[in-house]
C-alpha cells in the first residue's frame, strides 16, 4: 500500500515539473450596482447597471402623456419571448403595459404605461423592479434598491409631470 502511494506520488510531482505551476486566478470581485438619475425637460430617469458586461435597466418618466417606461437588455428574457400580455411590475403592483416598437439597438427592449397617481405610488415604494413578458413566462428585473432610488425617481417623476403619487 505505501509503495503504490508512493509511486502514485513519484508520477504526480513527474508530471508536473517546476516550470509547470499552475497558478488559481483571484475570483472576480462582487461588482456593486451603480444606480444613475437623470433628468431634463421631457423625461427624468433611472438605471441600474450591475456589472459591466450587461445592459443596464432603466425606468423613464416622460412628460407626454405621462408615461412610465421600463427598457432592459433582451438577453434577459430571450428574443422568443418578446410577446403579449405584458406588465410593469414594481414588488407587487403590476400594471398592464404594451412592447415599445424596436429600436436600432436590438439589445434593448422597453415597456411602457400610463403613469397614474397608483403606478406613481407603487413605484416611490418599490424596492424592484421588473418587466414582465409573455404573460409573465419571462422577466426583465433590476437590482434591488437598498437605499431610496426608486422614491428619489418618484419624487423628481412628479414634479416633472405634476401626476401626485396616492
């Protein structure tokens, strides 16, 4: 037994001479989503990016109409589920909503509701949010908001529009 041992030893450090080390990579470290606010005349948003190799999430609020717009990268729900019914949901609230026409960036798609004082209320208490797709076969989510994102959203969204969260 000692001598298979040791022969099973002598083959394994023969295999691997002293230019043959291998080194283990550092795991990556954990990214930190970077939420962004913007604004000006015509719309104010909010986006989530969670590592730098994904498309970001984003929530818009638009003066015209008002409307409230979600937009995420496709590879999250999959080009074949790019379909009807589909809702705007924000933790628990869902509200209905319609696809966005392609844009020139096929990575990206967007839904779109009207905005009104209830989806405006649901969204300054959300702490997520998502778009359903394909009567909720598959979703688009972004981070979860561990500060006061989505309430600053709401806020900035209401004085933009004048629509008053109930």
């Amino acid at each position: 037994m000692h001598r298979l041992l040791a022969t099973l030893a002598c083959i394994a450090l023969t295999a691997c001479g002293p230019g043959d080390t291998k080194t283990v990579d550092a795991l990556p470290e954990a990214e930190t989503p970077t939420w962004t606010h913007a604004g000006d005349a015509v719309q104010v948003t909010l986006t989530i990016k969670e590592t730098a190799g994904t498309d970001a999430f984003t929530l818009a609020c638009a003066k015209a109409g008002p409307t409230l717009t979600f937009t995420a990268g496709i590879q999250q729900v999959g080009l074949a589920n790019l379909a009807p019914p589909v809702a705007l949901v924000l933790t628990s609230d869902s509200l209905p909503a319609t696809l966005a026409p392609e844009t020139a960036d096929a990575r990206i798609f967007s839904a779109t509701a009207p905005l009104t004082p209830e989806a405006l209320a649901a969204l300054r208490d959300t702490t997520t949010a998502r778009i359903f797709v394909n009567d909720g076969y598959a979703f688009a989510e972004s981070a979860v908001d561990a500060g006061a994102e989505f309430e600053t959203f709401a806020s900035a969204c209401a004085a933009l529009t004048g629509v008053v969260a109930q």
